[in-house]
C-alpha cells in the first residue's frame, strides 16, 4: 500500500495538484476498509475451524455412586473404577467458552442426549445433542447441561443409571459431578483445579504452625 503526500506541489499552469492527492488518499481508504472486512469474513465464516480447541483427559466423580462416569459405546453409566479404562474421557473444550464434547477414550463414543432427554453414546459427536455446558456450582461440584435442550442435564441414580434430562435440576445430587485426574497421574498445572477443600483441610491450615522471620 503505498503513501503520498504533497510538499509545495503545483499542477499544471500553477494550480495546487489537491484533485490529485484526494483521489489516492480515497483509494487508500477503500483498501484498507476492503481489506478490513476481508479480514472480518475470512475470521467469522468458519468459527468452528480457525478457534482454537483444547483437550483434556480426566475423570468425572458422580456425587450419587461414589464412582466414575464410564462410556462403555451406546451404554453410559456412573459405575466405573478409579483408572478403568472406560472411565478416562478425552473432553473437548472451546477455547472461548464451557461448551465440551466428552468422548470415551476407550470406546470412542461421545456423551450426548436425545430429545426424550435419554443419555446414549454416539460415535460421531459433531451434533449439538452431544455438546454439554459446564456449570461450576459452590459446593465445588461440576454440572453439564445440555446446550440444545436447556434445563436438561447429565445425571444419574444411586444405581449408577442414566437419568432423563427433563427429570433433572441443578439442585440434585444426581447432576453433580467432579473432575478428577486418572489414577496415579498428577498434572502440576491442573492440581489446583482437581482439588476441594473439606472441612478436614480447612482445619489443617489453621492449626499449622506460621514461621516467623527472625
């Protein structure tokens, strides 16, 4: 893109050449707005293709079953063991936003919710069915309500079986999950976000002894 600017310039017989440099500071112009919504364009069109995607590999806690969400193929459960291989979940988050995918990392199978609010696993996870929003609750438990079906969530029974969406609420223990490492594999970045605080650890730190400067 090139710049032009008139010192002193004269036209023809004397008159000032300002015709001259209006026209190429309003070509200028043109470009660069052109350019601009070039950039926009190519920048919105495919939002799902150029946004950055992370992928994260952990469990999920079910608060009712004492155990671990597990993606066997077309049947999910809450029944799993800590480090079974049905329960480790490859998750999938949007850079910019709570929306994930969760995939078993053995079955291949994604998490995802039909419109009778029955939970089943699906091997190609691109529809929204299978898009699920994290809620993050104060009794540092995790929600995930369906991104389609709103109101709806992921929950299970004290028998470790799938409930429907349009049974569930925030409120119920039968939503609430936690996010946990596999077994016998600790993330120094992720720690923090894996770790509660009981009222046993509360207590801890106020009994613990401070260190003084001398």
């Amino acid at each position: 893109m090139q710049r032009f600017i008139l010192v002193n310039t004269f036209g023809r017989q004397g008159i000032p050449a300002v015709r001259l440099t209006s026209w190429f500071v309003l070509q200028e112009s043109q470009q660069s707005s052109t350019d601009f919504r070039f950039y926009i364009e190519n920048h919105t069109r495919n939002p799902d293709d150029l946004s950055r995607k992370q992928i994260r590999i952990y469990q999920l806690y079910s608060r009712t079953t004492g155990k671990h969400v597990q993606i066997l193929g077309r049947k999910i459960n809450a029944n799993g063991d800590d480090g079974g291989k049905y329960a480790l979940l490859v998750v999938e988050t949007e850079t910019f936003g709570s929306h994930v995918r969760i995939k078993g990392k053995e079955s291949k199978y994604y998490i995802c919710m039909n419109q009778k609010g029955k939970i089943i696993g699906k091997l190609d996870g691109r529809n929204e069915e299978c898009v699920f929003v994290e809620e993050f609750l104060e009794n540092n438990y995790t929600a995930l309500v369906s991104a389609k079906y709103k109101g709806w969530y992921l929950g299970f029974n004290r028998r470790g079986k799938p409930k429907k969406g349009s049974r569930t609420a925030q409120t119920q223990q039968e939503v609430h999950f936690m996010k946990r490492n596999p077994k016998g594999k600790v993330d120094p970045l992720e720690q923090f976000r894996f770790t509660t605080v009981t009222k046993r650890t509360r207590r801890a730190r106020r009994l613990r002894p401070s260190h003084t400067a001398s």
